[in-house]
C-alpha cells in the first residue's frame, strides 16, 4: 500500500497535488511520500516484533539525508556499503551500533572511519578483506565485530544483473572454503567473530530461494558453533521483492518472509539483521515528468517526456517494469492506445515503457512514473549534460525540497581548463 492516489481527478502524494509540486519545483522530480516509508518499516518491523532483530535500512536503495532520517526516526538502522553512506547514515541520525558495513570493496580508510565510528557489524567478504580489516583494526588497538558472507550459491530467480546468491556472482566466501575462513579469522588479531552473514539478491518475488539460502546458513552456524566459533548474530541481507504492477502475482508480504525466516532459523537463538532496501522505499516514491511532445512514428507512438534514462536508469538497464499513470486521471471509459515512453537522450535505450496502453495524452500533459523510490534518484546521473532531478519529501499538507536541482553554473563551474589554452578561459568554464 502506498499513498500517491487521485483526489478529484488529480493525482496526491499523501495531502499534496502532484500538479501542484510540478508547477513548483518544475519537472522532472522525484517525490517520496513520508506516511509510506514508515508504514513499509512499521510493516516490516512488526513481522518480526517477537523476535530479536535489527532492521538496518539498505541506503544503496535511496541515500537521500530525509529518506534515511525518516526511517532512522522510525527505529532503522543501516547497512552501509561506502564511506559516503557512512556520513550520510551518521548525519542522519542512525546511531553508530545500529550500522552494519556491507560490500565486496572497502578500503582500509573506509575500514578506519567505521571503526572510529563504532558500527556494529562489517560483513566481510573475502580473506584479503579479512587480514586488512585485522591491520587496520589492530593497528588501532580495536576490535572489529564480523560476519563472514557466504555465498550459499543459490539462484535467488531474479534478474542476472541483481542476483548474488550463486557460485559465479563475485559476492561472498565460497561454500567449500567457508569454514577453514572462520577458522583463519579466529586466529587475526583485531577480529571479533559475531556471526554469519548472507544476502542471495534483490527482487526476489519467491520465498524459496530465500528459504534454500537460510537452510544452510541454519547448517553452517551449527557447524561453526561445533568448530567452537562464537555465532549469535545472522545477517539474512535484503532482497525481498516489491509490486510493481498489478497484473502479475503480488510478490510475499512481510509477514510470510518473516514465518519462514523463524521457521528456518529461529532454533538458533540468534539475534536476526536484516537489511531491506527496496521494501522500504521502493514504492514510497515517484518520478514526475511533463510530455515535451507527442510524435507519431511510423509504428510506434511516442511520449517523449522530461524524464531521461540518467534520472532513472531501472528501464534501460534492467528493462524493468514501472507503471506510468497520468497526473489527471482519465475516465474509465476512455479508449486506450499503446505509447512509448522515451527520455530526450541520444540512445534507443532511453526507454521508460514500451507499447504501454494509455489514455489520449498531449504535449504538455504529465506524468508519474511509479515505483521509483528505489535505485532511482541513487543511479542517476548527468549524461547529456543534464542536471540531476531534484528530489521532495512530502509529509501529509507539507513539503520539502531535500536535494536541490543544481543549476546550471555549478555544473559549469567543476570543469577546470587546463592552462596550456590560449587565452583567458571564457565566463563559467573556469
Ligand atoms: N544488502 C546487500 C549486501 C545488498 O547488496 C543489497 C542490494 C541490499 C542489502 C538491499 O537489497 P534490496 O532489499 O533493496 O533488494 N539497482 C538494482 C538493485 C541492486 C541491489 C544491490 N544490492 C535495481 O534497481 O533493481
């Protein structure tokens, strides 16, 4: 459930028009919804409210400072995978031994700043990670607490680009060679071995993947204990898959993740991590965008909007699914014609939709491009030279722009021309 629904005729964000935000803040924006993220979390948190667990929000979904501080306000912490999350998530207010360091890449810089900080958990996730983090953390005369992620190689069904539970996928130990890293670990200075860590993918629309990946993490805690390592923590990751559209199967509701993961794993006595990006934010938000023109092709009719694959990259890069709904809402009568939805860049790939029934739409006219919140705003970039869009956070009748569009000088003023041109650089290139 989220709350962005047509009033009158006209589509809201909780008690604010959309219209009226466009004609604000100008397209294209994305707009995340403050009542929908918290229910997200609370619906979340509630599944699991009789067991131990920390939920630390997956900021890679949306890194946004008043996403992360509404969710933080709600009781999440935060699986971070770089030094920027790192700030973003501590700025935010989440607090230190809330946060959990995820990623197949930290520097040993990176490593220091958590450490300083006092995060919870590093979830580290090969052995050369292991011996720096040991370096680092001993030469500090610190102790990091770790989880060791281990590639159950299971195939979660998902998308190949987002899928990292099997052999072949760069992420976590190898099963065959998990238990001897444990062993190496338990001899490093610097390390605290706390538990066990896993995450199989993102999108996951199927308990069953999910359930193959937790069934041996259950096998491998009982045979760490056995080896005499301490496990009291499972970091069972993210992944758990959203709606997007109405007509195919909802994927599993919290509560039926949350039986299985009980079910599963609960005779371990552990405290259970978990970090859920998408589920909390993902459906929390939208992308509005204005019709610059209608065009009719030779096959194809095309609504070429504001919107561009550099402010959501999701289509083009994943051809996923979003659904597009215009801002005024059309009769229920009306006939509807297949539209392409294509951004102003230079690629074929710049595509929102393809062939997807819509009402008579119009040169001017607007839309939102649902389900955004996730891996939107986070992957955009300025390809074309474009600015990125703008992002508002809207809580009931209120509204905040929490990151600005930049303007055009800004942009121009990070381009430095080196000082073998002749002459003096022009106005802004500087
Ligand atoms: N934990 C780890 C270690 C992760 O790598 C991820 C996501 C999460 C948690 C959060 O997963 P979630 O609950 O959001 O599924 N850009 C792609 C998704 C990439 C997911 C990367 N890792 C997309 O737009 O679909």
């Amino acid at each position: 459930m989220n709350h962005f629904e047509y009033r009158n005729g006209v589509l809201y964000a909780e008690d604010v028009s959309l219209e009226r935000l466009a004609a604000e803040v100008g397209t294209p924006f994305y707009c995340y919804s403050t009542a929908t993220l918290e229910r997200h979390y609370n619906v979340f948190a509630d599944a699991f409210s009789d067991v131990r667990a920390k939920i630390c929000y997956g900021v890679k979904a949306n890194s946004n400072l008043a996403v992360i501080r509404t969710l933080a306000a709600a009781g999440a912490g935060a699986d971070i995978v770089s030094e920027g999350e790192l700030r973003l998530a501590l700025a935010a207010g989440v607090p230190a031994d809330r946060i959990v360091f995820s990623g197949v890449g930290k520097s040993k810089s990176e490593m220091a700043q958590a450490l300083d900080a006092g995060i919870y958990q590093f979830n580290v996730e090969s052995e050369p990670e292991l011996e720096a983090l040991s370096e680092v953390a001993s030469s500090k005369g610190m102790e990091a607490a770790v989880a060791i992620r281990v590639n159950p190689d299971v195939d979660a069904k998902t998308h190949a680009k987002i899928s990292t539970g099997k052999a072949e996928n760069k992420f976590g130990i190898p099963w065959s060679r998990i238990r001897q890293v444990y062993g190496q670990a338990a001899n490093l200075p610097g390390i605290r071995i706390v538990g066990v860590d896993v995450h199989i993918g993102s999108q996951i629309t199927d308990l069953a993947p999910f359930e193959a990946a937790y069934k041996r993490i259950a096998e491998l805690a009982l045979a760490l204990r056995q080896d005499g390592h301490n496990i009291e923590r499972l970091d069972l990751g993210g992944g758990l898959g959203i709606p997007y559209r109405d007509d195919v199967g909802a994927p599993p509701l919290p509560v039926e993740y949350a039986e299985m993961v009980k079910r599963t794993v609960g005779y371990l006595d552990c405290e259970l991590v978990f970090e859920p990006g998408r589920m909390l934010v993902g459906n929390a938000g939208v992308l509005v965008s204005r019709i610059i023109y209608m065009k009719t092709g030779e096959t194809r009719t095309f609504a070429i909007v504001d919107a561009a694959m550099n402010d959501l990259l999701r289509p083009s890069l994943y051809e996923a699914y979003h659904h597009i709904l215009p801002l005024h809402e059309a009769e229920s009568d009306v006939p509807l014609t297949p539209v392409d939805f294509v951004g102003p860049i230079c690629e074929s790939g710049d595509t929102f939709a393809v062939e997807r029934p819509m009402p008579p739409l119009a040169d001017g006219d607007l839309v939102a491009i649902c389900s955004s919140g996730a891996y939107g705003a986070v992957m955009s970039s300025t390809y074309n030279a474009r600015p990125l869009a703008p992002e508002v956070l809207v809580k009931k009748d209120q509204y905040a722009v929490v990151r600005e569009r930049p303007d055009y000088e800004a942009m121009m003023a990070q381009h430095k021309l080196p000082g073998w041109f002749d002459g003096p650089p022009q106005d802004g290139a500087a």
